[in-house]
C-alpha cells in the first residue's frame, strides 16, 4: 500500500487529504502537525481576541473525521529534516516516517521587523492569541504595527475592550485591496467607532509611537527551512510548477509556502484549492496517471468588521476607475482597454463572486457606468 505524508497542520493540508482520499480509498495518509491542536481555522483568532474562543471549535475536522476516512492525524509531531533519496521524515522525537509521495503544507510564520524599545506580540497561532489575551487582560491601551486586512480585525475586537491605535507606514489603509478613496471611507468608519489611525508613519519613528501592548500585523513570511534543508528549489516559497510539483519528484507543495510563478498567497481560497491540486497529484504520481493543473484566478479579498463589509479582487492599481457611492455603499470598477480587471464593493457585497468571476473573464464593459456593469453580472 502506497503512503501520501502530509506536513503541516492547516486548510491546505486539510483540503490535500481530502482530495487524496477521494481520489485512492486504499491510499494510506499520514498527517504530521506540529501544534499540539487539531487543524483549525485561523481566521477564527481575531475574533477570539476580546471573548476567547475553545480550539475545539474552532476545528477544521473533528477527531472523528479522520478516523472515518482512515486518515492518520498526528499533533505535536514537528518534521526536523527530510531525506529525499530514502524517502523518509525525521521528526523532533526521532521518529522517522517514509513516505512514497509527499505534500508540504507547511504554511508561513508572521512577519515582525524589530521595533525599538517594544516587545512586540503577533497573531497567527493559537498560542499566539492566548498570549495577547493574557497582554490584553491587564492594558488599557493597544497599538496594532500594520493596517491591512489582519490588524483591522485585531483592532476591532481589542477595542471592544480597551483603546486601540493602528500604525500604517503607507498612506492609507489597507493599500493592496483599495484605492485611497475607497480607503477614506473605511478610515472614517474605524475612526467614528473609536479607532485612532496614523499613516505614512516613518518606520524608525514606530517604537516611539507605540503604545500599550504592540501587536504587529505586517504579514507572513513562508516556512521554507524544511524543504530548504533537503535541497528543494526555493526563492519566497517552496517553488512549485502548475501541478504543485516541486523541484523533487514526487513532493508536492500548497497553500502559504507555495510559491507559483504568477500567484497569489494568503487567501483561505487559495490554500484550499491548491491543496486539493497538490493532493489529488501526489496520488496520480503514485499511480502513474496524468496531474491536474492549478487554475490561478483572483481570489477575493473580504473584510467584515461590525455592520461594514468589503470585498476587493484583481489588481485595484491597474487601468480606469468607474466610481459610485453613496452613504451606504461604495463601489468601484477598474477597466482597462474596455475591459473589467479589478473591483471594490463596500456596504452591499452580495455580487462578489459573480464580480470575481467577471474580473477573470476580463468582461467587457464598454462605456457602461459602475451601477450598469453591476446590473449584468
């Protein structure tokens, strides 16, 4: 019997085992996570900052889950090294597992520059929001490093409890999914439910601007060392060509760590579609029959903070925009060459999916107005 070894402990593993179960019932799975928690959903943390939140359930999969599709889920099993001519994983205890094809789902760890005179605390684990709870349990104050999707979801469920500032080095908020006048809307919105924001803030003046407990939230960094260590091709991921094949035969990666040329990274979507990719290839290299091809489209961005909900998809720099708002909804399309290439709703998202699926068509629009090409999706 053949054996699919999955590392890591997220959606991209998850999605990875799922698809190799369907693909080959007899396929024995071996899933090696080193938190000591079954797989959950992070974006569940944020939300679990100003109430706490059991892990439990928060849960991709129940216990009973893997043991219904035969699935072997290890916890606090960490992967030290890998031995690509045998085959086989060491892990932190000594354990060593082989395996005859492998998916690295090793994800990515969160991004946090040296401030001065700060101990910064981050969010990307379950530890890591117990921490910030226990910070924020005896504070009156927060300051969140970074404006992005992130630390506008800290912010907002710390300052159901104490008050929050948020540093952005750029000049506005949340600068890869808005324009800045789509920007202006949110910065009033966080400001009116107390919210203090500063932009294009120095990055050596931070550590002075900083005050209470300091999370940052300036992204995530891949977890290469693994797959580095035993020589696979590397650069800000885990290279991988469209079958989530890496430079190895028979190694596969997903979700965070991937690096395809032409991706995108971070998005649940992504994660989940790539790991179903990556899974369903390691079985067809395993039976010698033809892989599948990562399809990339861009995946939507969506923030849902109090009554304000928002959703951006494709490049939001790139061509003309077409503009409507009005006190309870904003909406704007990016067309280039007649032709719809990006997109922001805020206040009434209902269209998203039908607006991202539009954006990868590279729809026509013509000399339509905002309100029009909205109306034909």
């Amino acid at each position: 019997m053949s054996h699919l070894v999955i590392i890591g402990g997220g959606l991209a593993a998850i999605s990875a085992a799922q698809a190799a179960c369907n693909a080959d019932a007899a396929l024995q799975i071996t899933i090696l996570a080193a938190e000591p928690y079954l797989p959950y959903q992070r974006p569940m943390l944020s939300k679990g900052l100003a109430t706490g939140v059991d892990v439990n359930k928060i849960a991709l999969k129940s216990a009973a889950w893997f043991d219904e599709q035969r699935i072997e889920m290890h916890t606090s099993k960490r992967v030290t090294a890998l031995e690509t001519n045998t085959r086989i994983a060491i892990c932190e205890d000594g354990t060593r597992i082989q395996w005859d094809a492998l998916v690295l789902a090793t994800g990515a760890s969160a991004f946090s520059p040296p401030i001065d005179g700060v101990n910064a605390l981050t969010l990307r684990t379950y530890d890591d929001m117990q921490r910030l709870r226990t910070a924020l349990a005896s504070a009156d104050m927060m300051t969140v490093v970074g404006g992005g999707i992130l630390g506008m979801e800290i912010a907002w469920e710390a300052r159901k409890a104490i008050h929050v500032q948020i540093l952005e080095t750029s000049p506005y908020l949340l600068r890869r999914q808005l324009s800045e006048q789509a920007a202006q809307r949110v910065l009033q919105y966080l400001t009116a439910n107390g919210i203090e924001v500063v932009t294009s803030v120095d990055q050596t003046q931070i550590g002075a601007l900083c005050k209470g407990v300091v999370c940052v939230a300036a992204g995530a960094r891949a977890d290469t060392g693994l797959a580095a260590g035993a020589g696979l091709q590397v650069g800000r991921g885990i290279a991988v060509n469209e079958m989530m094949e890496t430079s190895v035969k028979g190694i596969f990666a997903a979700g965070d760590v991937a690096e395809l040329p032409g991706g995108f990274t971070g998005l649940l979507a992504i994660a989940n579609g790539q790991g179903a990719i990556a899974g369903a290839n390691a079985v067809a290299f395993l039976n010698n029959t033809p892989m599948r091809s990562y399809v990339i489209t861009p995946p939507p961005a969506m923030l849902k903070i109090g009554d304000m909900s928002l959703l951006s998809v494709g490049d939001i720099s790139a061509g003309e925009p077409l503009v409507y708002q009005d006190d309870a909804r904003y909406v704007e399309l990016r067309v280039l060459d007649g032709k719809l290439v990006a997109g922001i709703l805020m206040g009434d998202v209902a269209v998203g999916m039908k607006l991202s699926g539009a954006i990868a068509k590279h729809m026509d629009v013509g000399t339509q107005d905002a309100l029009a090409v909205l109306a034909t999706l």
